[in-house]
C-alpha cells in the first residue's frame, strides 16, 4: 500500500501541478493569453517563443503526450481483458483487445470533440460517480476494518517514509534496482508525459484560484482521493 501512495501520491500530481501553475501563473497574471507549455519559456528565451522554438516547444509537448496516451490506452487495454476474462470468462487475446481498443478510442475522440464543458466534464463527472459507488461498494462488503485499519496504518507509513522513498534507487540491490525501473520510474515517467496535457487542462479550469488552492485543488485533494481509492 505503502508504494501504491508512492506511485499514486503526492510525487506524481505534483508533476502535473508544476506544469499547470506555471502555465496558469503566466498566461493569467502576466497576460500572455496562449494556454500552452512555450507560454513558461517566455522570461527564458524571450519573443522566441513567438517563433520556431516556442513552436518545437509545444511540439515536444503534443509528441510527449502521444506516448502518455499510447501507455495509458495500452496498460488500460490489458486490465479491462484481464477484468472481462476473470469476470465473465471471455477468451483474452489479441482481438477482444482491439475491441476494448476501438472502444477507447471512440469514447476519447468523441468527448474531446466536444466542448469542454460537455463531453470531458460529462465523462469525468462519470467516471468520479462510478468511482464513488464502487468505492461505498467495497466499504460495505468489506472486511470494512481491515480496510480501515490497513489505510490508516500505511498511511503513516507512506508520510514517514516519504523523503528516504523518494530517494531510494536501490544503488546497490540490482534486483530492487531493476524493479524501480519496471515500475517506480516507470509509472512517473508515464505521468511526466503526461503532464503537458494535464498540467495545460489544470490550468485552463483555475483561472481565478489563488495559488493556494491551486495546490490544494491539483495536488492535495486528487493525491488524498487516490490513497482512499
């Protein structure tokens, strides 16, 4: 549980929250109006931005993106068949995946072609429902005390440790090392290729927030959310 908060904590919405308030931050309270990661490297590179570079910039962002997506709609892809097949026996393999896969890519192409407070705020508000119902689900079908104890329990594990795990590269347990890689490293370099994308969307439903609840509202609550799920 301990490494789940690790994975699923503070360290990766920070990495989108980072992204986002710098975004924010300069498009709203320096009046540079473009809602895009080139819009932060303005005090760097100056009108540049403007230009070839900001360009390759956002580039870069829409590229990093891409392989955020092609992970998550791969690893997603993989749960839901191994979900369908312990739940209803359906046989896995490659076509049941590209089912699941059409599916997806439907659902995403569809919400995004919508305006945002439509078919993005349509599905995420969705989704949080799901979440919650299941969440009421398991809570009640239990074992209720276990639950209640192991979170309570990890969770000051997790804080305690937070500092040494953040750290830890296993420099000389090659195993451990080789693990960290596989997932560790693995999961938050998925959420920096992400955060182009988050960090801009975070941004772009903030305008109006102090910084303070920026980082309550981007960092706190999602991360507190994350480790009672």
């Amino acid at each position: 549980l301990q490494t789940a908060f690790l994975h699923r904590g503070l360290h990766p919405w920070a990495i989108s929250a980072v992204v986002g308030l710098a975004v924010a931050y300069f498009s709203y309270r320096r009046g540079m109006t473009n809602l895009q990661v080139s819009t932060v490297f303005r005090p760097l590179i100056g009108d540049r931005v403007d230009g070839p570079m900001g360009k390759a910039i956002d580039v870069i962002a829409i590229i990093a993106t891409l392989f955020g997506v092609a992970v998550s709609l791969g690893l997603g892809t993989l749960q839901i068949d191994a979900g369908l097949g312990e739940a209803f026996g359906l046989p896995s393999g490659i076509g049941l995946q590209l089912i699941i896969i059409a599916i997806t890519a439907f659902a995403y192409m569809l919400s995004a072609s919508t305006p945002i407070n439509k078919g993005v705020n349509i599905l995420s508000q969705t989704s949080m429902f799901l979440a919650f119902v299941l969440l009421v689900y398991f809570i009640i079908v239990g074992p209720t005390l276990l639950q209640l104890n192991a979170f309570t329990q990890e969770t000051g594990v997790y804080l305690a440790n937070l500092v040494p795990h953040s750290f830890n590269m296993a420099a000389f347990e090659p195993q451990e090392a080789t693990w960290l890689a596989d997932w560790t490293i693995f999961f938050w370099a998925t959420w920096i290729a992400w955060a182009p994308y988050v960090g801009v969307f975070i941004a772009r439903i903030s305008r109006g927030r102090t910084i303070r609840e920026f980082i309550l509202g981007g960092m706190i609550a999602p991360t507190i959310f994350s480790m009672i799920w």
